[in-house]
C-alpha cells in the first residue's frame, strides 16, 4: 500500500494505474471523471476507482487537494 497527497494546479493529466486506488478529497470542489462518468464532488467525498480504468479531475477549484491510497496487487484484486 501507498499514500500520498494529490494536488494538481490547472490540469490534471494522469494516466490509469496498475493498482486499485482510492481518493480522499481534503478540500475543494469539482468533477471527477471515471470510464466516462462523470461524478460531482466535494471535501469529505470518497472516490474509487478500479486498476486500469481511465479517470481524472477536471474543473476543480484552486485549493483541490486529495489523498490517494494505492493498494493491492498490480491489476487490482478480483
């Protein structure tokens, strides 16, 4: 398992991931991306998202900022 702080300024360009992760929105608002869903959140939301599925941030205020838990085995748990 890994955390760390997420906090894109402007853009976010990140690509899928080889592990399951898991967002823990700090602060700000803004939507979020995921497999072409999109899903409207705030601090305090809670967001997963399963290994390999595309998915980003867009639209979201200045002071955005997650923490982002990466854990299992590359491919995600089944």
């Amino acid at each position: 398992m890994k955390i760390g702080l997420y906090a894109p300024r402007g853009t976010d360009t990140q690509s899928p991931h080889q592990q399951d992760e898991l967002y823990i929105v700090i602060s700000g608002v803004g939507d979020f991306l995921k497999c072409g869903e999109r899903i409207p959140f705030k601090a305090g939301d809670v967001l997963f998202v399963e290994a390999g599925s595309e998915h980003r941030f867009e639209n979201f205020s200045d002071d955005f900022a997650t923490w982002v838990v990466f854990w299992g085995p590359k491919g995600g748990e089944h």
